[in-house]
C-alpha cells in the first residue's frame, strides 16, 4: 500500500470513529459540548505556538490553558463570556510582553509577544463562538450547520477541484486549490445546508442556506490559505501529528475557525 492511500485509510477511520462522538458531545451540549470545544481551542494555540514560535515553553503552555478555558465560560457563566474573553486577552498581552521584555531577545521581543496573542485568538476564537451558539434556541443544530457548511465546502471544493480544476486560485500558497474547486465548494456549502433543512433542521430558512452558505464558502477557505501561509512561513507541512491521516488540530479546523463566528453573529443579530 503506497503511503498516500495509507493516509487516506488513515482519514476515513479517524472520521468515522471522531464524527459519531463530535455530534453526540454536541448533542449533550452543556459542558461536554464545551469539554470538546476547549479540547479543540487548547490544542489550536498549543500548535499555532509551536509552530511560530518552534518551541513548548512555558508561554506557549500557558497560552494553550487560557485558550481552552474560553470555550467553557459559557457552560459556567455564559453572561460573563465577553468580559472573560476581553479581560484574558489583557492578561495574554501584558504577561507576554513582560515575559518577552526579560526572557527574550529585544530585536525579537515584540514578534514573540505577537505570536502568542495571536495563537490565543487563533485557538479560541472560533471554538468559544460554537459553544455561545450551543446555547442558542435549536443551538446543536446551529453548531451542526457550522460543521455542515465547512465539511460540504471541503468536500465538493475537492472533487470539483480534482474533476474540474483548471485556474490555480492562490498558487504561491495553496497549488492544489482551483477556482473551479472554490465554486463547487459553494454548491456543496449551499447544498449541504438544504440537506440540514429537509431532513434535520426545517427552522432553517431558504435565505438562511444562501446566505450561510456563501459566506462560508468565502471565510472557510480564506481559513485555510491562511493557515496555509503560516505554515509556508514557518516551514512546516503540518501543524500537528495528533489526527493519524489529517495533521494537526489546526490544520482540521482552520475553516471551522472562521465560519463559527459567521454563524454566531448571523444567528445573533441577523436572523430575526
């Protein structure tokens, strides 16, 4: 067996033992909703630390801890979610430039002090907007159509890429990613969310599915170039080793990360 179709065997084990136990977690909501949430955000810090930083000291920890703790706030006290989120992002700020104004280089202390406060947006970010939305009216279904949106981008936007694919999107970044795979991403998004709404989630509207469809079809990919160019950046192929077949954490949620809070404020503010 060639060592892409084991990574491939890898992929789908993973996905068929991992899925089943994501959706039953967000079933439960409360705090096991949130468990698996913080899970994700601590082990997204840790990883974008170590990948810019190319180290697991103690900053780097730290930072991972106060990244998965967001995504708990609302499980304990969901009225104190933004003043947790505003008011540990002060703490990230002034404890890493400290740490860095002593235990750093000064040419490279503003850059460390960087990384870290943008490791704990990167890692909690996205994680906390789905365990708020969890406990929104029809929340579990609201979290599942940020994963809808996001897995049926990936999927179309892969086979219609492979199919299809002729216009290099962002080369210098991504090779692999076509605009002929950017639209059928679209397709699936859009379609996918149609799917929620027939069989799972009729709440949802006609509107709704365009809507969140397109604009994930949008932040999604834009989640992962992203991702993509940090990695180029700091010379590394994965974030993580800890997903057999799939890379790191960051490197399954880089999407998810910044559709979640399109959904939330969507949710929010914008549906009636």
């Amino acid at each position: 067996m060639t060592e892409k179709n084991k990574n491939l065997l890898w992929r789908l084990l993973s996905a068929l033992v991992a899925l089943p136990v994501v959706l039953f977690l967000i079933y439960l909501g409360g705090w096991a909703s949130a468990g698996l949430f913080a899970f994700g955000a601590a082990l997204c810090a840790f990883e974008y630390g170590r990948m810019t930083l190319k180290e697991r000291s103690l900053p780097v920890l730290a930072v991972a801890a106060l990244a998965g703790a967001m995504p708990l706030v609302p499980a304990w006290r969901p009225e104190l979610v933004y003043a947790a989120v505003t008011t540990t992002t002060a703490v990230v700020l002034f404890a890493a430039s400290a740490w860095n104004l002593v235990a750093s280089p000064l040419e490279q202390a503003s850059a460390r002090t960087a990384h870290l406060l943008t490791g704990f947006f990167y890692g909690q970010i996205g994680l906390t907007a789905l365990s708020v939305t969890r406990l929104m009216p029809d929340g579990g279904w609201w979290v599942v159509a940020a994963l809808v949106i996001t897995w049926g981008n990936d999927t179309m936007a892969y086979f219609a890429g492979r199919f299809l694919g002729r216009h290099k999107l962002y080369p210098a970044v991504s090779p692999n990613k076509t605009w002929e795979g950017f639209a059928g991403g679209v397709v699936g998004a859009v379609g996918f969310l149609f799917v929620q709404r027939t069989f799972f989630f009729p709440q949802l509207t006609v509107l709704d599915c365009f809507v969140l469809g397109v604009g994930g079809s949008i932040l999604g990919p834009l989640g992962d170039l992203c991702e993509s160019a940090l990695k180029r950046a700091h010379g590394v192929k994965d974030s993580g080793r800890i997903l057999p077949g799939h890379g790191g954490m960051l490197d399954r949620l880089d999407a998810l990360i910044f559709n979640a809070p399109l959904v939330l404020l969507y949710v929010q503010f914008v549906r009636p």
